[in-house]
C-alpha cells in the first residue's frame, strides 16, 4: 500500500512543482538555462520525485509516525535542507536571491504536499 502512496506523492509533487513554476514570475537569468531535451527534463524530475518519496516514506516508517499531522510536520523539518543548500548557493555561488527563493517556495509545498500525502497511506 505504501508503494502506491510513494508513486501518488511523486505524481503529486510533480504535478505542483509544474504548476508552481508555471504560475511563477522567472527570475531574470544571470546566465542562460542549458537546453535539455524536454523528454529528458520529465524522466530526470519524475524520478528525483519517486526518490523523495521513498526517503519520506522511509522516514515515516522508521519513526513509526502515520497520519497527515506527522506527515506535514515531518515534510516542514526536512524543508530545512533545501534551504540550507540554497542558502549556500547564494552565499558562495551568487545564485540570485529571487531564483532561491523561488525553489525554496517548490521544495516547501512539494515536501508538504509530499508528507501529507505519505501521512495518509502510512
């Protein structure tokens, strides 16, 4: 059953990440993006998203936590790591704050989104 939460939060957070970044002002580009092919760009999201899942999912599991509450919970703590390496992106790499924030703002509700759902099927 959990198998089936996994790929449904994967599906889910790669429905929102879409809609999200599609709804959103791009921040303006210091440099230009690298041209991938779009097939590839699906397969390689889809696929980060069925591995979050399954980290969430394990994390759930471990600590034998269930429920939307713990889900939700458990999806804000681990927002702490996105941010912390985007945080260093722009402090050392001089990735715009704009374009930080902006995948901040995907991680937190793809990671809630992901937890809550996870929450449901543990």
């Amino acid at each position: 059953m959990i198998t089936l939460g996994i790929v449904i939060a994967a599906a889910a957070a790669f429905v929102i990440s879409a809609v999200y970044y599609g709804t959103m002002p791009a921040p303006t580009a210091s440099e230009p993006a690298p041209r991938r092919p779009v097939a590839a760009q699906l397969l390689v999201e889809l696929l980060r998203n069925l591995a979050v899942a399954a980290l969430v999912a394990g994390l759930l599991a471990v600590a034998d936590w269930s429920g939307l509450g713990a889900g939700v919970v458990l999806g804000l703590s681990l927002w702490t790591l996105p941010v912390v390496l985007l945080a260093g992106s722009v402090f050392h790499e001089g990735v715009g704050i704009r374009r930080a924030a902006l995948h901040a703002g995907d991680w937190l509700i793809k990671l809630v989104a992901i937890g809550a759902i996870l929450g449901l099927f543990s």
